[in-house]
C-alpha cells in the first residue's frame, strides 16, 4: 500500500459531526475577537501605561479578569479539542495528506496544515502566558515591562505574536470558504484583506513590545 491510496481520517457524515463543526466554528470566532480586543487593549500602553493601568483596575475590579481568564482558557482548549477530531494523528495519515499536498499543489492545504501546527504551539504558549499573568494579578504596564525587559520573555513574545495571527488569519479565511462568504470571484480580494489585517495586528504587537522594552521601569504607572 502506498500513501496515494491511504483514506485520511474524517468524521462519518451527521448531524452530531455538522454541530461541532459549528461550535467549533462559533468558538473560532469568539476566540478571533478576544486576541484582537486583547491586543488593542494592551497596546494602549503605547499611548500612555497609566491608561493600560486603568484598563487593568477596571477588568479586574469588575473579576473580569479572574472569572474571564479561565474562560478563555476553557474555549481554548475546547476549540482545540473540536478541531482536532480532523486532525491527522496517524503518522500513516500525516504523510498521506502531506504527500497528497505536494502532489495536488493546493494552496488551502497546505494553509490548514499551518493551522494544525499553530494550534499546537498555541495551545502551550497561550496556557503559559494565561497562567503566568493570571497568577500574578494585578495587571501593571510595569509589570508586564519587567517581563520583557529582565524576564527573558522578549523572545516568547516574538514567537507567540505571528504564530497566533497566522492561525487567525487562516482561520477566518477558512470559515469564510466553508460557509460561502469566500468566492472563487472573491477570494483574491479577500485574501490581500486578510493579509493587510494579519499584517496590522503584527504590527501593532511588535510596537507594544518595543514600548515595554523601554518603559522605565521605575516610574510606578
């Protein structure tokens, strides 16, 4: 048996199967809306710490961030755990459907295999970085200062910012495809959209981290 003739695993056709494609989608999407509320919200920084401070006092004042946290983290892992029925976990499967890849030449393949492999490290980094802020409320600019100034997480960040905006951005494409907003008509138009956002929110992360690289770390904002 060669691997032109695998079947790669998917879920038997039903109703069950087309509602956690759903609520995966529906949780896609939640999670999309979080990370970019996320990151302008930490990036007010930018313009002043004592802003990012008052966001801060505010979401934790009101357990936002106490009782919200831990929700992500649970839509995180539950998106994670839908998704990952498509997933090839078999090595027979893995190199069946990269074989398949490289025969086929299909772009949007190749996009959900990146979506795969972001995943992955998402789910590590993403609980990591959740566990690490969560336990050490309140939230300050300072603090978070410290962090990437003398805490070694300059370099987590820098691996963590474009992963997660390429399975964004992939993922929104994606759910664009399947239910129909996306068009052969269309999808150049909207995939340079895609990669101006994807692009942007890069960006604005990278100014974020260049502005807590510089904060001083004895001001008290």
């Amino acid at each position: 048996m060669n691997s032109s003739t695998i079947t790669l695993h998917a879920p038997a056709k039903s109703k069950t199967q087309g509602r956690l494609d759903f609520f995966q989608m529906i949780s896609g999407v939640l999670l999309i809306l979080f990370l970019w509320a996320h990151m302008l919200l930490v990036s007010s920084v930018i313009i002043s710490p004592s802003l990012m401070n008052a966001i801060a006092w505010f979401f934790e004042a009101t357990y936002m961030a106490q009782v919200g946290g831990p929700l992500i983290g649970i839509l995180i892992f539950a998106h994670f755990l839908l998704a990952a029925r498509k997933m090839p976990w078999k090595v027979s499967e893995s190199d069946a459907f990269i074989k398949h890849s490289i025969m086929m030449k299909h772009r949007d393949t190749w996009m959900w295999l990146a979506q795969v492999a972001t995943a992955l490290i998402i789910l590590i980094m993403a609980s990591i970085h959740m566990w690490v802020v969560l336990t050490d409320l309140p939230i300050t600019a300072v603090k978070s200062a410290a962090r990437i100034q003398h805490g070694g997480w300059l370099l987590f960040y820098l691996i963590l910012l474009p992963i997660a905006e390429t399975h964004v951005g992939i993922g929104f494409y994606r759910i664009g495809v399947k239910y129909g907003v996306i068009t052969k008509e269309n999808r150049a138009w909207y995939k340079r959209k895609e990669y101006a956002l994807m692009g942007g929110f890069i960006f604005i992360g990278l100014i974020t981290l260049v502005r807590f690289m510089y904060l001083p770390l004895h001001s008290g904002m």
